[in-house]
C-alpha cells in the first residue's frame, strides 16, 4: 500500500488510483477522516482534536443486485471544495455559510459492480451516503441490509431513545417517537423494545468528547432508519423500518432507481457540547425538492385541546381560543381533532371567518390514517389518498384556512415516506403549511420543503395532561431536547402550560412541577417556526403579568443559536436571536439552585430585562446591568427558569 505524506497545515488528500487509505481533514483542522479497505470490507473512524470519537466502524451495502460490503475493490478518488451560503427562515439560524470539502470514494465489488461512498468534511460534522450508478440492464436494486456502523469505546454513555414495537400503543399508533430517554447509559445497553434506537443519538465518549449521530435528506427515495441495538463492544448499525409498521402494509427494506443514492448518514463530533446544539448539518448537505407557491407566514398559535381537551372542540369553545389568539396578538389558532362531528363542514366556513375578522389565521387538524391505525379522532380519511386530498386542500384553500396539522403515521418505511412527501407537495400547491404528529423525526426537510413547518417526533406536552410522570420529570425532559431531538430539526412541543393543575378550569388533573419562568423559558427553548402554545384563557386573570407580557412579544423564528453551558438532563442555557433581540433562556433540572457564571457577549455592558422566579415560583421581572466583559451569573431555581433580553 502507497501512502502520500502530506502537511498537517493543508487539506490534502491521497488521490493515487492505487491508495485505500484516504484522510481528510475538516477546514480548521482539528477533524479527522479516515477511510480505508482491509481484507476488502471498506470501513471509517472520526477523531477530533486528535482523540478517536468513532472508532473504526463497517461502511456498505448489501442488495439483491450485489453485496457492497465485503470483497470490495478501491477504484479512485475524487475531492472537490464545497462553499455554499444559503437561507432559512424555520430553523435555529437563518443564514448559513456551509464550508466542507468533498471526496467520493469509489469502489467495486467482487462482481465488478460500482458504488461510491460521497464524504463531506466540514469543521465539526461528517455527512456520507452511497451512490450506486446503473451498470448493465439493471435500473433498480432492492437494499437487504445496510452494514453502516458506528463503534464507540467502552467508557461511552448514551443518551438514545428506544424505537417502539409497530401497531402496539394507544389504537394502534405506535412508533410514534414517543419514548423516554436514559441518560448515560452504558455502551451496548439492550433497547427497551428490542427495536433499537431513534435518531438522533447522543453519545458520550468519556472525556474525549460528543459525538451526535443522524441521517438527513430522507424522501420518498427511501425508507427512514434508526439504529440497532449495541453490541458489547459498542457497535451500532444501521436498521431499516420493523416490517410490521403501518399495519405491514409496504416494504421494510428500500427499494432505490438507478443511478440512485442512500440519504446521508450524518455524525456531529466536538470536545464540548456547542457544535451538537449548534449544528447545521441536517439542512447543509440537501437541497429544496420544490419551490414554494408563495411566501408563508410563521407565528404563534392558541389550541383549546391541550388543556381543554376533546369537549372543547365545539364551536363556542374555539371562538373562546380565537378571542384569545386575538388577545395575545398571535397569528393562529388550531383547531384540533373530531372538528368534523363536533362542530361539522357546514359550520367551519362561518368559524374560519369569523378567526379572520379577528385578524386571526386556522390551521387544521386531520387523521392520515387510511389502513394503518385505529385512531377515532377525524377528519379521517382525507389524507391518505391524492384524489381526496386534493379536493380537501382546494376546499381549505377556498376558505382561507393556512396550514394542517397532520396526526397518527405509525412507521417509516419508504411508502410511509412518501405519504409525508406527497401531504407536503400537495399542500404547498394549495399554500398549505403542514406539522405533523405522531410521526418520525424530519431529516433535513425544513430546507427539502418549504412549506414544512414542523414535527412532534418527541413526548410532548400532551403527555403533561396524561400523567403525573411527565409532569414530575418535565425539567429533565426539557434540559435534554436542544441537545438531542431539537438539534437535528424542527420540534412541534406545544409549550408554556402556566396553569398550575391541567384541566379546564385550572382546579384539577396533572400538577405541573415547573414554575411559570420555567415554561415561558421553553417558549425560546424549544425551536419550531410555529409554535402551539398551550396557554388558557384563564390565564389572563391568573397568570403573572410579566409571563402574559412575555408571551405577548415572544417571536418564534430565529436569526442565531448560540449554546452557552448545560448537561443534558441537567441544565441548558442557550442564547437565540430574532433580528437585533436577543434572548438568553434557562432551565434547571438538578434539583437544587443553580448559581451559574455565564459570558453574554451580546449584552456586554447593556441594561436588560430579567425574568425569574419569586419564593412562589412566579415570573418576576426586574432590569439588570451586565458587566463589560459580558459576564454575569445567573440564579435557576430548582425545576425553575430564567430568561434575559434586550
């Protein structure tokens, strides 16, 4: 083997047609690739700051057209620079400067059949997929198994969720990326379902760093996946959908055109736990699918369901929530499942104008199930099918109504994938913003398509409602998702419950734990560009003051993310910016007061509006001076929050 030495200041790349060994490093250096075959099965580790984060772990195919895992051949090499600038306007930044450098490794099988792996190096994030060109008369493959590992030391924790067992659950509805997490686990912990685990995967190696695994740019080209149980020593791979999902209509393994191409696997690596939170990743490495059909409108939501529950979906109710929506300067209200019967099609013409008299936009709840949950709540049976679909689209379109939100998926396989790629593309021909619930995590599809606007994918607050449980562990809950779920994509949570007991006249049912700062604090805590917020309208009366005031300016879109400290399931403080105002927000799960020196460059030496909490849990709100140096400590009561702005 001929190994080219190179300058550890430049990027440079073995490019021999006769190399196996390929290193690349990221733009600031401190990353490092490396990409080999030996004994003919191609494989990969990640280090960074010269510290093995994945260790070396399997890369391959294998398809009914060729096993591209094993007895593989390396052909040659091709590096190209990637410098791209783009937009968005619905994720934790809104301008990105995408810096990486490209190299396709390609390869052939014993067979003589081709593939090549596409690696993207950027400072702190590694992106792969495979693409397999068509050779002969074969333009399609059926993919059995996907050898993609990643392996990790012994003295790794994990922060990882369980996939669910398909069709078990309320009605039928699972998965639904509805598990709990443990946090720091051991390596090679048996999952709780023995179905492996949910992307993302948060995983701590030692001291040596983070490391955060995903995939993105998941469409109807493919099935979703996940990761398998660990081995003892530490190697997870990747896993294709149970075939029992979706009722086990549909195949489980993905079926890819020639030439065709896997989504990107992706790996997020840093000795601290600022590029996990911070990184852009998931949108870097895709492209929009389709244009948008006109520019749409973020905002906040009111939703009678959350805390009023299935009785409140009546006609009376919602003008109570639209009155309230109105009241609170909010853009939107939802209107949620069995509108159909409770309130019925001929009524919600005179509701939706109504809303809009009140300067007041709908979005509307909808069941997509056809044959693959059980799920009573309607409108059912509208999304599931293009001819239906369209005629519901073009009849909310008429009538003014903005967005849907779409509920009860169940699975992730490629057909599943294509439900949620058609509901998008259909409804942006009708200027349609979708969410959906009870659904998979998205992969890069804020950018992929411009009318998505969100995703549940996480035990949200409707569990609040539930069960004393989610209640008593929802600090923890909240310091664990902008390092996991939140920082891969869009999360529809459905936040700020400041009823202090969750029913409807606020004297019965679940006790929140948190105090009204902790919830307003999850208002900027949790990114998705529409939020449905769960405030009542009791709470203009019974709320402080200063948490309604607070609700009434928060934004919902955000220029920048910064990370300032926090463990997960501990702590999190983060910064986040909405055109010149910035917002520091944080929460506390420790279980004791939390004195936090922190550095707040943006607020160097300005006076800036504080919200904490009194004795009684209360939001106070008082005016603080920070120091020149941008330094300044900060006071998190336990299960409690604080948040700063300008």
């Amino acid at each position: 083997m001929r190994r080219v030495l190179f300058c550890a200041s430049l990027l440079v790349y073995t490019c021999c047609l006769w190399a196996k060994d390929v290193q690349v490093n990221s733009p600031d250096g401190r990353l490092n690739l490396n990409v080999s075959i030996v004994n003919g099965e191609p494989s990969y580790s990640v280090a960074y700051d010269n510290k093995v984060l994945v260790e070396k772990s399997p890369l391959g195919l294998v398809t009914d057209g060729g096993d591209f895992s094993k007895s593989m051949n390396f052909v040659s090499t091709k590096e190209s620079s990637i410098d791209e600038k783009y937009i968005m306007d619905r994720t934790k930044v809104a301008s990105v400067h995408y810096i990486a450098k490209e190299v396709v490794y390609s390869m052939t099988n014993k067979n003589n059949v081709p593939i090549s792996i596409v690696f993207r190096v950027s400072n702190n994030d590694v992106a792969f997929k495979y693409t397999i060109p068509q050779s002969g008369e074969t333009a399609c493959y059926v993919v059995e198994k996907e050898a993609t590992g990643f392996k990790f030391s012994p003295q790794t924790t994990t922060f990882i969720t369980p996939q669910a067992s398909p069709m078990i659950g309320w009605k039928r509805t699972k998965p639904s990326y509805e598990e709990e997490y443990v946090p720091d686990e051991p390596v090679g912990t048996p999952s709780k379902y023995g179905e492996g685990y949910t992307f993302p995967a948060l995983f701590h190696v030692g001291n040596d760093g983070w490391v955060l695994i995903s995939e993105t740019g998941v469409s109807s080209a493919y099935c979703a996946s996940r990761l398998s149980d660990g081995t003892a020593d530490g190697l997870y791979t990747i896993a294709y959908p149970n075939q029992k999902e979706n009722n086990g209509i549909g195949s489980a393994n993905p079926a890819i055109s020639l030439p065709g191409e896997t989504p990107w696997r992706t790996i997020t690596v840093g000795n601290t736990l600022k590029p996990i939170v911070e990184t852009t990743v998931p949108f870097d490495v895709v492209k929009p699918l389709y244009e948008p059909t006109q520019e749409y409108k973020y905002g906040r939501s009111t939703w009678s369901w959350i805390m009023w529950q299935d009785n409140s979906v009546n006609y009376e109710d919602q003008i109570k929530y639209i009155d309230l929506a109105a009241q609170m300067g909010y853009e939107y209200v939802l209107i949620d499942g069995l509108w159909e019967t409770q309130i019925g099609y001929e009524k919600m013409p005179a509701l939706f104008k109504y809303a809009q008299s009140k300067g007041v936009d709908v979005f509307l709840w909808y069941n997509s199930n056809g044959y693959w949950n059980d799920a009573p709540q309607g409108a059912k049976q509208r999304m599931h099918n293009s001819i239906v679909r369209k005629k519901e689209m073009q009849w909310l379109k008429s009538l003014g109504v903005k967005g849907l939100k779409v509920d009860f998926f169940g699975g992730d396989k490629q057909e599943t994938m294509k439900l949620y790629e058609d509901i998008l593309s259909d409804a942006n021909d009708y200027g349609l913003m979708i969410i959906f619930h009870g659904c998979t995590l998205p992969r890069g599809w804020e950018r992929m398509y411009p009318n998505y606007v969100g995703s549940e994918a996480v035990l949200a607050s409707e569990n609040l409602i539930f069960t004393q449980k989610s209640n008593d562990d929802e600090a923890y809950s909240a310091c664990l998702h902008p390092f996991i779920r939140n920082s891969v994509g869009s999360m529809e949570f459905g936040p700020v419950l400041l009823n202090k007991r969750h029913n409807r006249n606020n004297d019965g049912g679940t006790i929140r734990r948190t105090s009204y700062t902790f919830q307003i604090a999850t208002a900027v805590l949790y990114q998705n560009p529409v939020q449905m917020f769960a405030i009542a309208p009791n709470n203009l009366e019974d709320a402080p003051a200063a948490a309604i005031d607070f609700m009434k300016q928060v934004p919902t879109t955000w220029d920048e993310t910064r990370f300032i400290d926090g463990y997960p399931g501990k702590f999190c403080v983060l910064a986040r910016r909405h055109a010149d105002k910035w917002y520091i927000t944080a929460v506390n799960a420790t279980g004791n007061t939390l004195k936090l020196k922190v550095n707040l460059p943006m607020f160097a030496e300005q006076e800036v509006k504080r919200y904490a909490d009194d004795s009684d849990g209360k939001t106070t709100l008082d005016k603080i001076k920070i120091k020149k140096d941008g330094n300044t400590v900060l006071t998190i009561t336990s299960n409690g929050g604080v948040v700063l702005t300008n």
